[in-house]
C-alpha cells in the first residue's frame, strides 16, 4: 500500500461513519464551535468532541484555539487523498470498460 493508499483509507474511514460525515457537512459554510456544532445534531457535545477527535486525526478537519473556544473548519487539503484515489478508481473503471467493450466489437 502506497502512502497516497493509506491516506484515502484514513480518510474513507474517518468519512465512513454518518455522524462523521454530517459533522463535515456542517462545517462546509465555515468554521464552527464544538457546541454549535453539537445542537445541530442528534448526540452530545462529548460525543461531537470524539468524532472531531477522528476527523482531525485523518486531516480532514482542523481546529484553532480562539480564546476558550475551539473553531472547527474543514481542511481541504486533507481531503485530496479521497480526490485522487476516486478519480484513479474512477479512470480505471471506465478504461476496463471501454477495453471490454473493445473487446467485444
């Protein structure tokens, strides 16, 4: 596995759990507060911490400190790993289909 794989993984995994997924949807209009974050979902402001705690850990999201509140913002460069591992699988999906139907022409 390349190091290019095992970051897509990172971030397939991060990405694979819904609440992960809909915390990421939450910060695409901008960086938001853990609490804030917390009372747009279903769960607590603990368990908001530990799925950030994830994303964070697979570069797709990053945090800053702005006095006693912790700003969560996507990071967009860790989600280019996911870019390129779908536009590989993607391009090899369609040359394996234009080959097969080569194949049969």
């Amino acid at each position: 596995m390349t190091a290019a794989s095992a970051r897509a993984d990172a971030v397939l995994d991060a990405l694979g759990d819904p609440m992960r997924r809909r915390i990421a949807e939450a910060l695409r209009d901008g960086p938001r507060p853990v609490g804030l974050l917390a009372e747009r979902l279903p769960i607590g402001r603990p368990a908001v911490s530990k799925h950030l705690a994830v994303l964070e850990g697979a570069g797709v999201v990053t945090h800053t400190a702005v006095g006693t509140r912790n700003l969560y913002a996507l990071a967009p460069e860790g989600l280019a790993p996911l870019q390129v591992w779908l536009t590989e699988t993607w391009d090899a999906a369609l040359a394996a289909f234009a080959a097969h139907l080569e194949e049969e022409s």
